[in-house]
C-alpha cells in the first residue's frame, strides 16, 4: 500500500469549507422550518416555533458543536490518511456526523 499523495493547500482548504458549508446548510434550513412555524398557535402551552427554538437552543446547538468538532478531526484523519483526491467528497465525507443527526432527528417527523 503507498501512502496517499501530498494535497495542496487550496485542496484542503476547500475540504474544510466544504464540511462549514455543510453545518451552514443545516443551520439556514433549521431557521427556514422555524420561520414557517411563526404563524402556527395552539390555545394551550408553547407554541411549535417556542417548541422548536426550545430544542435549537438546549440540544441542537450543542449537538451540532459536537458534530462540527467530530468533523474537523475527522476531516483532518482523512486528509492524512485517504487517497481521495477531491476535496468536495472527503468534506461531505467528514460532514456525515452532521448529516447524520439531521436523519435520526428528521426521521421521525417524517413518518
């Protein structure tokens, strides 16, 4: 086995961009499902938007921290170990804990 060619700079870069613009993604659509809750309003308790922002704040912003900070170590072990070459896939590669909690939060509502 030969170890994995050398990458440049402006590859890796785009690695790491790649895996920002994947949390980005989750965080804009997060605030587009919270902003077409705003109309919405039950005659008792929270409201799904005060639900929704409950849950950003107390688990989804933590989590998403976590998953970032997952993927950037990931990302790094990638860029040194993975013969892949293409900087969009080993940032989508490295986004999946990301992705991954999006599924197993969406999953349910999607039922």
């Amino acid at each position: 086995m030969t170890p994995p060619r050398s990458r440049s700079a402006a590859n890796r870069f785009l690695a790491y961009l790649v895996v920002l613009g994947w949390h980005g993604l989750v965080i804009i659509a997060y605030f587009v499902l919270l902003y077409q809750q705003s109309g919405m309003r039950e005659s008792w308790g929270n409201s799904p938007q005060e639900d929704m922002l409950i849950f950003g704040v107390s688990v989804g912003a933590p989590v998403l921290l976590g998953t970032l900070l997952g993927g950037l170590v990931l990302l790094r072990r990638l860029l040194a170990r993975s013969r892949i070459n293409s900087a969009v896939v080993l940032g989508t590669a490295a986004a999946s804990p990301t992705l991954l909690f999006v599924a197993a939060v969406a999953g349910p509502a999607l039922r």
